[in-house]
C-alpha cells in the first residue's frame, strides 16, 4: 500500500527544495544585510501561549496534544508567542533594540487551498523596544529589499497601509463604542475577502444603528489620508495618530520604496494584538491571498509577564510567495538541487580509486566534488558531470602515470592538461 503525505503538507523532491532554498536563503541574506539576527525555538509550546495571545478559540485552529504527563501542548502555528517568551526570559540582559529573525517550520489545522497549506516556512521580522515609527519603517523596507532582490517591482506588489490606533480613534469618533471595536476589527478584516452581503449583513448584526453604520462605511471609504479630516472630525488622539502615519509614508519615500507602498484604511489585521501601524502585502492584481502582513504590537510582552516593551514586526510565508514568482517567472530557470565544484571522471575501472582519493582530497579543501560509482564509458560521465552541474570535470586517465590530469571546464568544454600536484596546491578552497 502506498501511503501518500498528509493533505495539506509537501514532499520536497531535490527541484522542490531548491526553490524553497532559494526563497529561504534570500530571505536570511535580506535579514542579515539589514542587521537582524537570527533566532529560532521549539516547534511545539504550551497550548496556553497561544490562548493568552488569541484567544481560547485558537484551539481549533491548532494541531494540539497532551503530553504522557497530562501537559496541553500544541505545535506552533506562528513564533511571535516564542519570541515574546524568549525575550520575557532574558529581557534585562538582552541589548536593544532587539532586531530577530526567524524562518521557522509551523503547522495551522486549517482547510487547505490555494496558497494555504497546513505546513508552510514563514519569514518573520521583529524590532522590539523602538517606540518610533522609524521601526515600522524599517520593517516594512526590509520587506520591500527582499521583494525587490526576487525581481518583483511596484507593478507586481503592493504594501497597504493603515493604523489601528488610528482606525479605533476614528471609530470612537464616529459613535462606536470601545467595548465593540475588537470584534468590529474582525469584521472589517473580512472586507473584500467575503462577498459585499455577506459583508454589510454581519456590520448589520454588530452595528444596528443605521445612521452610525453609515458614518463607519463612509470612514472606510476613503482614500487617502487628507480625505480622513473630511470624512469625521479629528479629536486630538486621532490627529496624533493621523501624523505618525503621515510621517511613517514620508519615511517610505526617504527609503525610496514609497511606489510600492499605499495607503488603506480598511487594512485592518484581524488579530487583537496589533496597536498601531498595519500593513498587509499583495500583488497588484489581487488574485492571491496575502503574501504577508505585520504590524505594530505594543502589549504582547505584557500579556506574557513581562514589561510593557514596544515591538513591530511582519510574517511572510512561502506557499502564496512561491506561487507569485512562479507565475512571474521569477524563479531561475536552472535552479539547481547539486552544485559541484568539480566531478571527477575516470577512464576505466582500473583508474577508479585514484578517481576517489582526488574526490576525497577535493572535499577536503572544502571543494563540492562527486565521481561516478559504476564508473563506465567517458561519454556517460561527462553526461552525469553535467546533469549534476559541476562547473569542471577533472579526468583520470593514462596521463596520471607522468602525475597529470585532464581538466574540462564545463561551461565552455576547453580541457587543459595540469600536474597533479599543482592542481591540489592551487586549486582555491
């Protein structure tokens, strides 16, 4: 019987990992360059910390167990509960700002579908203890500075921006009650991703009052942030956080990535965590889910017992990712599984374990190199020295008698005859 991988999960087949390692790799070298340091944890947690920071009802939304010592615990469907604990932990010995990040492996008990599977890679991205917006800011670059490294450009994406402080203060304004904004929250999130019905009926079950509900459609109608002032009028609180935004767009254009950046007051962030600034990431053409999404979170330490630190951050995961630079044609054509420095050829079987000693030596340099096991016609080899994308062939022939070898570059098929020893002295590692 052949048993196939659980629904919603993939078998990395070599090609399949070469172009996660080629998503994941450009992910870290895009964290390291903006000076992020990386950091990992446990793929499994107390099933507690999920529920502090979402709520009991992120149960069913989790691949959870009790341990043989009567323990909740559930894999990780995301790693900021992690990193808040690390921190927590460590908070008075740690120097800040704290810029970390993670590439970790998590699991969600979700429906899969196009773009969301049960197991996925997420890149994520956190400054903790900047309460300026330059920290958004520059989260939000990084983003971009990957983005850009892949070949996607302003016309292929587009981060749309809001903030939460802001939208509660508009909201108050507007005559909704505090005690109402968290699941009103929810409700906008869903704007544009259910049908408009779907949509008005559920406002129309949290905001009874027609005229009230009329005034939060109009406030979510505007397009820009000079409309805001004529859509309600700002209180004083709403006003500061009107210019934090003002001044985060300003800071996007300094970047220079203010093309790939837009304003979008019903970008809204479902999760009650989120404080300030928000942002989600989407090609332009919206036929995908979210590529990624972060924000402002000013209270999550807390929640977890520690000091009321600031933090800002932003997830990104491979599987819509993938899917975008797929269909852009972003993904390197030869994406390669093996790399060889060098494949080492032999003519017959009688040269055969001088061929593996040179190999061994090679790798010894620090060198990729590989030879053929059965060995075999010449032709064959070269063929095997090409499919595994070694960059030079080094045959071992008749010529090793006078200690030479033969030396093919495989790029453009020119051979030079080079002494042995020469070779292993001068060969670079």
């Amino acid at each position: 019987m052949k048993i196939p991988p659980v629904k919603g999960t993939r078998d990395f087949y070599p090609p399949a990992m070469a172009v996660r390692n080629f998503i994941v790799d450009g992910w870290k070298a895009a964290s390291l360059r903006n000076g992020f340091e990386e950091y990992d944890g446990p793929i499994f947690e107390y099933l507690k910390m999920y529920e502090i920071k979402s709520g009991a009802e992120i149960v069913e939304q989790l691949f959870n167990l009790t341990d043989r010592g009567g323990r909740a615990l559930a894999i990780r469907p995301e790693i900021t509960p992690t990193l808040a604990r690390m921190v927590n932990q460590r908070i008075n010995s740690l120097p800040r700002p704290i810029k970390w990040f993670s590439v970790p492996r998590l699991c969600r008990a979700e429906r899969p579908q196009k773009g969301r599977l049960r197991e996925f890679f997420q890149w994520n991205i956190d400054i903790i203890g900047v309460e300026d917006v330059l920290a958004d800011a520059e989260v939000i670059f990084c983003a971009v500075d990957y983005l850009r490294q892949v070949g996607l450009t302003a016309g292929d994406i587009v981060l749309r921006i809001s903030s939460r402080k802001m939208l509660a203060e508009l909201l108050l304004s507007v005559g909704v009650g505090e005690e109402s904004l968290e699941n009103l929250y929810t409700i906008l999130d869903k704007r544009g991703k259910i049908p408009e019905e779907a949509f008005e009926e559920m406002l129309a079950r949290s905001i009874q009052d027609q005229g009230r509900r009329r005034r939060v459609l109009d406030l979510m109608g505007v397009e820009s942030i000079e409309q805001i002032a004529d859509c309600v009028e700002l209180t004083e609180p709403a006003r500061t956080a009107v210019d934090e935004l003002r001044r985060l767009f300003e800071l996007l254009r300094l970047m220079g990535i203010d093309s790939f950046c837009e304003f979008d007051i019903g970008i809204v962030r479902g999760l009650a965590y989120y404080t300030g600034i928000v942002f989600e990431i989407y090609d332009r053409a919206t036929e995908l889910r979210a590529i990624g999404g972060g924000g402002r979170y000013d209270n999550l330490l807390k929640q977890f017992g520690g000091p009321a630190i600031t933090a800002t951050g932003f997830g990104i995961g491979d599987c819509v990712l993938g899917i975008l630079l797929e269909e852009k044609g972003l993904l390197p054509k030869q994406l390669a599984s093996r790399r060889l420095d060098y494949f080492v050829a032999y003519v017959d079987d009688s040269y055969k374990e001088t061929s593996v000693k040179l190999a061994v030596q090679l790798r010894s340099k620090g060198l990729c190199a590989d030879f053929s096991y059965k060995g075999g016609k010449l032709g064959k080899q070269l063929k095997a020295a090409s499919e595994a994308n070694a960059g030079k062939c080094v045959i071992v022939g008749s010529e090793i008698e006078n200690g030479q070898l033969v030396v093919k570059n495989m790029a453009d098929g020119r051979q030079e005859l080079i002494g042995l020893k020469d070779f292993l002295q001068n060969t670079p590692s």
